[in-house]
C-alpha cells in the first residue's frame, strides 16, 4: 500500500537519524523493530488496539509484555511514540523501510534464496560469495525452502530475480514449444 508506505517513512527516517546519532548497534535496532513489527501484525493485537475502551497504556503495556524485558529504552519510546499517533498499523511498514534504510547505509540488500532441498552451510557460504560478485554488492542471505521449485535454485534480491530452478526452465521450454 502507498499510503502506507507514505505514512511509515518519516517514521523510518527518524529511527534511523536517531540511531545513527546515538551511535547505537543497528543491527540490534534492526532486531527490536521487526520484533515489534510482528507484533503489531498480530490480527488480534489490531484488534484490541481499534477497541476505543483500550488507552495507549493499556496498549504499551501488553505489546511491551508481548515483547518481554529485553526491549532497550529506544524501542519503548519509539514504541510509545508509534501508538500515541495512532500508527500502530503501519509498525511492519516503518520496519521494512528502516531495514532499507539500515541496508543502504552499510551497502547491502536483503537477498532471498529459495531452494527445493535444504542449503548446508558451506554451500550457502559459498553460493553467498558468486552471488555477491553477481550482484556487485553484500547480500544478507535468508534461505526458503520451496519443493515446487523441483531443482535449482531462485534468488530474489530488492527486485532482481536469478531464476535457474528447474521449475522456470520447465516454464521456457513449455513456451517455446508452444510458441
């Protein structure tokens, strides 16, 4: 939804000039704001929050709770920040963009890979490497594992996609000798 990236940017952007500016780990920030993200994606946590009986208290406290003890002074401000205005909603948004943001500072991209068979370690280690020199950039590695895929493998990076799974080469062939 634009809008609902419209509403998360300036949000992201203050996290991040805010984080930077205290020289915190963003990684950690990067941790605590998906954490809340998926929280505050929870169909019943929407659900109580639209209830006009339940105060931003009330809301801070059972997130904050959700979320348990481990949440640094920041992300409870930010948090409080967030619910105050009303923008519960667009938490996952606001986390999205900050990754980017957090991302784009250190030159990497967030790169999926989606595999029909487990990846071992040292595989993906070594996958990790051609693929950053494929993509001229760092790429934090996350694996999927889709069976429909047959074979191979896709990569999905920002919107660039490496498609050599045996499933996409099946869908060639199906076109050319439909063609």
């Amino acid at each position: 939804m634009a809008e609902l990236a419209t509403i998360a940017r300036p949000y992201a952007d203050a996290l991040f000039k805010a984080s930077t500016q205290q020289g915190a780990d963003l990684s950690g920030t990067v941790a605590w704001a998906e954490e809340l993200a998926a929280i505050a994606a929870n169909p019943q946590l929407r659900q109580l929050a639209d209830d006009p009986k339940v105060t931003d208290e009330q809301l801070f406290d059972v997130i904050s709770g959700v979320a348990g003890s481990a949440l640094p002074d920041a992300a409870r401000n930010f948090l409080r920040v967030i619910i105050e205005n009303g923008r519960l909603q667009v938490l996952p948004e606001v986390a999205a963009q900050f990754r980017s943001l957090v991302n784009r500072a250190g030159g990497s991209s967030d790169a999926v890979v989606q595999s029909a068979f487990p990846i071992d370690a040292a595989a993906l280690a070594a996958l990790g490497t051609s693929l950053e020199k494929r993509f001229g950039r760092k790429l934090n590695l996350s694996v999927q594992q889709d069976q429909s895929l047959i074979g191979g493998i896709r990569v999905v990076v920002g919107d660039e996609v490496l498609d050599t799974s045996v499933k996409a080469r099946l869908e060639q062939m199906k076109a050319a000798l439909i063609a």
